[in-house]
C-alpha cells in the first residue's frame, strides 16, 4: 500500500507502510515535535534504540504501521497493534500523531481511514484508543469518530513530566468507524483524496 492522498488545502501527501529504511525519518520527525506532542506518548521517541525498536516490532506481524511524507518529510505516525492472544485477535489498538504545521488539515482523518483498512485486512473487529486525560481534542476527535468511553483508569499513567494522569479507553466497532468515515468523505469535497 502506497498512495497520494491530498490534504483540505490541496497538499499532496504520501502515505506508506513504515520500513527500516525510515529510521532517521522517523526519528528526524519525533524529535521535531514539540513537547506537548510528545507529553502522552508511551515511550521516548527521541531516542533512536526506540524508533528502531519500533521498526523491528514490526517482523512480529502484531505491529502494522504507517508515515505520512511530504517530499521527504514524514509528517505523521499511526499504528494499529494487534492483540496477538486468542480471545482478543479481533482487537487493535490505534495510535497516530501528526506534526504540528499538518493538524487540523485533514490528515489525521486521512490517515486513520489508513490505518482502518490495514485493521480490516487484519480481520480487526474492535479498535481500541487510549488517551490520557488531559487530551480533550483527541478525544473529541475519537468521538466524532464513534469511539466511546468504555473505561477510566485513575492516575494509571505517568506523563513526561511525571505527572500522574488518568488513561481513558476508548473503543469502536470497525464497522461504525467505517459508516463515520465514509460518511464524513461524502460530506466533504475530499472525493479526490481516495
């Protein structure tokens, strides 16, 4: 899977599967973000043993990720991980961060529509988001999206900063994720981006 996807704005945008080819991209676009952006992220990105171990995980079959480039600039990072055990193969979890000067242009909903259709090829039925407290857009934006809040799990993660922070899990049915997109796109004058 490799396509141009256009932003609001017109922007043509790559998005690709992620190889280890990619390394100092990734790495170039992790520490690139600003600390708020990093502030929730599950492990320092800016070290470059954990953007390699990142590309490694993915040999397992359990890690399916995607980058979004423009010239040669990744621009944005999502990921569905799957499950791996028995009673829960039909569940992933979806993670995505989008630079900054990208936000708000349509490319985390493009993006996401991705990471959908390589959960669906995964025979995923169920996708899982965790959020910390604190991030009120993305939450907002999972809900647009037909994400609900299944579980609050008090001071259970630790920011950068050290700071305790309730993690909210969010969950969705592949098929009304599907039903939101599609009906966004239709919604929308993005048609060229398909």
């Amino acid at each position: 899977m490799d396509k141009v996807v256009h932003l609001k704005d017109g922007t043509p945008v790559r998005i690709r599967p992620l190889d280890m080819n990619d390394l100092d991209l990734c790495l170039a676009f992790f520490q690139g973000l600003p600390e708020e952006d990093r502030e929730y992220l599950r492990a320092d990105v800016t070290k470059r043993s954990v953007v390699e171990q990142r590309i490694r995980e993915m040999d397992s079959g359990k890690y399916l990720r995607l980058i979004a480039l423009v010239d040669d600039q990744v621009i944005a990072d999502g990921a569905i991980e799957l499950a791996g055990h028995e009673w829960t193969c039909h569940v992933g979890e979806m993670r995505l961060i989008v630079a900054k000067q990208y936000q708000r242009r349509g490319l985390g909903m493009l993006m996401a529509r991705e990471l959908y259709s390589l959960a669906a090829s995964a025979k995923v039925e169920q996708i899982l988001v965790s959020i910390a407290r604190p991030q009120v857009a993305a939450r907002s934006i999972c809900h647009k999206l037909g994400f609900r809040e299944e579980v609050v799990l008090t001071n259970h993660i630790k920011d950068l900063s050290g700071h305790r922070q309730d993690l909210i899990l969010m969950r969705c049915d592949l098929e009304a994720i599907w039903r939101e997109l599609e009906s966004f796109f239709a919604d929308s004058d993005w048609r060229r981006a398909r």
